[in-house]
C-alpha cells in the first residue's frame, strides 16, 4: 500500500466512502472493479521555450554592484512583472533602451538590481485522468498548480464521475493539469504551454469525448486557447465548441457560468438553512480561498444579506466583524494590475490576522474553496460555526470529518455543494451542440432545481426518510438505515452510474 507521511493515498483514502457506499448498495462486483480504478492515466511532458528574465540580485551580491549606474528602460511594457519579484525581460526592450550592464546585472530606477537570466526550453509534467464514461463524456477541470500528481488527480476524476452523477448530468469524470506554479511565468508562456497540452492531448479530447473546464490557477482565456488550439484548421470549426466550457459568453460560453460553482454552493445552503429554520440574512460567514468559486460565493451570499466576516486564501487573511466589502475586496484581488499575486493580503478595508485564527473566528457558516485537505482534525476541532458548505474539492480530512460529526457541525458534501460547475457546463455544451444561447435567469432557475432536488434526495438518504415531493423522489435510493451524508451522496451517485452497467450490460 502507498504511504504520504505514513498515511495512506489522496486516493486510497478518498476509496474507502467509495467502498462503503458500494457495500451498504450491495453493488455488483464487476461494476465495482470498473470504477476502483480509472480506464485512463495519461502523463505526458510538455515543452516551452521560456523567456530571458531579470531576477532580483540578493542583499550580499548587490554591494558589488553598489556603483553600477542605472539603465533606462524607455517602452513601457518591456518588462513583465511576475509575482516572485523577477520580470520578464522583452526583448523590444532593447530598441531604445539606455541599458548600462557589468556581469549580466543592471540596475533599474525605482526597482532594484537584476541579473539576466537566459532563458530556454523548459519541461513541465502534465496529466490527464479519464476515471469513467459509463455516463457521458469525460468531464473535468484543467488545474495548473506546483503540488498536483497522479495521486491527488485521480481522486479528483473519481470525484468528478461521482458529481455528475448527482448533478445528473450526461457525463463521466476526468480531471487534469500542468505541475507548475503559474505565476512565476508570462502570459505567453503559459498560452504556449496550454498550446502544447492540447497538441499532444488532443487525440484523447472532444465534445463527445473529454471536455475540460476550467479549475485552480486556469479560467476562461485558458478554455479559450484550448478550443482555439483544438479546433484549429478543422472544416467545421464551430462543431467542436464544446470540447471546453467554461469559456467566455461572447464565444460559447453560458450565461451564469462564470459564478455557477458559487451559486450552486448558494442553492444548498439556502436548502440546509430552509430544513434547519436558520436566517441567512444577518449571518456570519468565512470563506478560504477568493478565486472563482469563493469570491462568487461570498458575493451571492452578501447578496443575500450575510456578513462575510473573514476571508483566507495562499498569501494572507483579512478579518473585518462589521463584515467585508465584498466588491471592494474583489475589485482589490481581481482588477488590480499591482496585486500579482490575487491576493487578499493588503486590503485596505480590514484587519490582517494569522491563518490559524481564521479558522477559530466565530460566525455560522464556512465555505472552504481553495485546495484540498484543509480541514484538518485539529482545524475542525477550533471551528466555530453550524455548516461546512464544501465550496472546494476534497476540502476535509478523514479526521475532520470524525471530530465534525462528533462537534454536530453539519457538512454539505464537495460532491453535491460544488456541482452547479459542472450542470452549468452541461448547459453551456448543450446550448454548444444547438448553437443557442440562454438567459442567466433561464441558467439559475434549471441550476436551482437540479441542485435543490439532488440535495434533497442525499439529504433524505442520509435520514432514511424515503419520500416522494412535487420536487423529488428520494424511495428508490434509500437503504432501510440512517448514513453519514458523505456516504449517502455516494450511494446516489452508485446507483445512478450502477444502472448503466446493469441495464447496458458488458461486451465481451
Ligand atoms: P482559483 O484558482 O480561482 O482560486 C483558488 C483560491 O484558493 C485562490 O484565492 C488562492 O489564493 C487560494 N489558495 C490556494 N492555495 C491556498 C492555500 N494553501 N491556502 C489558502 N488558500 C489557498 O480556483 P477555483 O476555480 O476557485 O477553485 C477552488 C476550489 O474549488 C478547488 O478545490 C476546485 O477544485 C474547486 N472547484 C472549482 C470549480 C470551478 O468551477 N472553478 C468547480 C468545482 C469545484
């Protein structure tokens, strides 16, 4: 057995609801061999040539250069800033530049000193996880982070057969990237590098075959370079939109998209605050991570009244009890040239206080939508709150699940919180494949019913409280006995992906 740290696997661990869920359903044992494992893992290397750059000269080399005169840097976009203090050095920067060099090191007014570093080509390990397609199509983010491997994509394609399942969406689960940390290089070089992922994936993707979307560090201009590198000199460009969703409404993307994932987020905590009688208007609410799916979340969740009172993310923690301006932060993180990082840090409109008293500040709701495995044994022992809505994937431990439960904080399962992503993105290839374009109003009202029913469904077999409503009809998928939800979301998404294999049968 693989061992992290002597625990087991990402996806080992993740396997054991997976186990449970197939025995309390009796499942069949060949379906059960099918989704142990997935039917494909692709790891490939791409290349890039990367640019020349000027990195920061450290205190003790830089007295050597102390008499070194200044260059001047006459075009104003020569120099690409990137988040680890290095620039990108373009190479139109020389035309009229006034540069004075002694070593390979110059100095720039107002910046410091940097010695030019060659650049070159430079490999980078990407994967591709095709767990199931029993369902549908592979279906799955595209993530661009330095700690992604084979273990923690795996779970994350298992996870996504298991979501679409109950999103009841006509998909599989797939789930892939680039181990990189994107912000240390220039928009044109992570353009390459998406290029190159498609060119040597594309046999393997397709609107009827693999469709990525957008997940950590990648987004809509990604989605947008890799349809355009997909459908590239074909006949009939327009009939492989759908190969990617998640991609900007002027060129397919769906209306309602870009916020889907918080909205979904939304439709179940209004769901578990209707079952529990609990106001969402005056609330108290903490959010980890302010990408797409925590800043969309936080500002629904404004929206409706509740006070966003602290907010984590990679760099930093700002607190306000007041609760934060929510757009202001957004306009800090997102439409700030300066803030390289996208960061929280630094917000003028409230106080910086450590990671480890965000998890302690009192309020009732935490959305965890940043990385995985957050919520550890001793972070959920120092919660102070009524409900996890699992914004990320993958956000809680094994441990924090047992102290949780032991705490009677409720949980909304990833696998259900977080899938008004992936039901937008069925909209958005469906109105793809008819050439059709929906109303956000349109969106949101078959988003609301698709997640409130599902959730109702799991809600009802965790309770064992088989019933049918004019919304849902949770009697075929409850057991006879009372489930933690975690396992009672599985056991819906068993059954539903169990029924293909049943009914379709096996060739042989
Ligand atoms: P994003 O790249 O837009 O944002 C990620 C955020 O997490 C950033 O604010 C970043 O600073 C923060 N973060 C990164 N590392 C952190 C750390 N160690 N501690 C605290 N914060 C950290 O990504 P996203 O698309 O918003 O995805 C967030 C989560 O939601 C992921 O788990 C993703 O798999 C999941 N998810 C995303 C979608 C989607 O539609 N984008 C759908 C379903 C699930």
């Amino acid at each position: 057995m693989r061992v992290r740290n002597g625990r087991k696997s990402f996806y080992e661990e993740a396997m054991e609801t997976f186990h449970r869920a197939a025995d309390l359903i009796g499942m069949n044992p060949r379906v059960r061999l099918e989704l142990e494992e997935p039917d494909f893992e692709h790891i490939f290397y791409v290349t890039v040539e990367t640019r020349d750059r000027l990195v920061p000269v450290d205190a003790d080399d830089g007295a050597r250069y102390r008499d070194l005169p200044p260059s001047d840097v006459k075009a104003a976009d020569a120099l690409e800033p990137l988040a680890n203090g290095s620039f990108i050095l373009h190479r139109r920067a020389l035309l009229e530049a006034d540069i004075t060099m002694r070593k390979g090191v110059i100095r720039i007014p107002g910046k410091g000193l940097f010695r030019l570093e060659k650049g070159g080509p430079r490999k980078f390990k990407a994967y591709r996880i095709q767990h199931n397609q029993v369902r549908g199509p592979y279906k799955g983010g595209i993530r661009y982070h330095k700690d992604v491997s084979l273990d923690l994509f795996k779970t994350l394609a298992a996870d996504m057969t298991w979501k679409t399942a109950i999103a009841e969406v006509p998909f599989g689960g797939a789930k892939g990237g680039i181990k990189i940390d994107p912000f240390n290089y220039s928009r044109e070089e992570i353009e390459h590098l998406t290029l190159r992922y498609v060119y040597k994936f594309r046999k393997f993707m397709g609107p009827f075959l693999d469709i990525p979307a957008p997940d950590v560090n990648t987004n809509g201009e990604i989605m947008a370079i890799m349809m355009r590198q997909f459908t590239d000199g074909e006949r009939e460009p327009h009939a492989g939109r759908g190969v990617v969703t998640g991609k900007d409404v002027r060129i397919g993307g769906s209306e309602g998209r870009l916020r889907a994932t918080g909205q979904g987020v939304v439709y179940c905590i209004e769901d578990w605050a209707r079952e529990k009688d609990f106001q969402i208007a005056g609330s108290r609410v903490i959010v980890q991570g302010f990408g797409n799916v925590g800043s969309s979340t936080a500002e629904i969740l404004a929206g409706l009244g509740a006070r966003i009172v602290a907010v984590n993310d990679a760099h930093g923690t700002v607190h306000s009890d007041a609760g934060l301006d929510v757009a202001a932060l957004y306009d800090w993180v997102h439409r700030n040239p300066q803030n390289l990082r996208r960061t929280v840090a630094g917000f003028p409109g409230a106080a910086a206080i450590s990671r480890d008293d965000f998890w302690a500040v009192d309020a009732d709701i935490c959305v965890p939508a940043a990385l995985g495995e957050e919520i550890t044994g001793a972070v959920a022992e120092r919660l102070r709150v009524k409900v996890i809505a699992e914004g990320a994937n993958g956000p809680t431990t094994r441990e924090g699940d047992r102290v949780l439960a032991a705490r009677r904080i409720d949980v909304i399962p990833d696998i259900i919180c977080n899938a008004g992503g992936v039901t937008v993105s069925y909209y958005e290839w469906l109105q793809n494949q008819r050439m059709e374009h929906w109303t956000e109003g349109e969106v949101n009202q078959r988003l609301e019913r698709a997640i409130k029913k599902n959730y109702s469904i799991i809600r009802d077999i965790a309770r064992n409280r088989p019933q049918r409503t004019a919304h849902h009809d949770s009697r075929p998928y409850c057991l006879g006995r009372e489930l933690d939800v975690r396992t009672a979301a599985l056991v819906l998404a068993l059954r539903r992906i169990e029924a293909h294999y049943l009914l379709e049968g096996f060739s042989q």
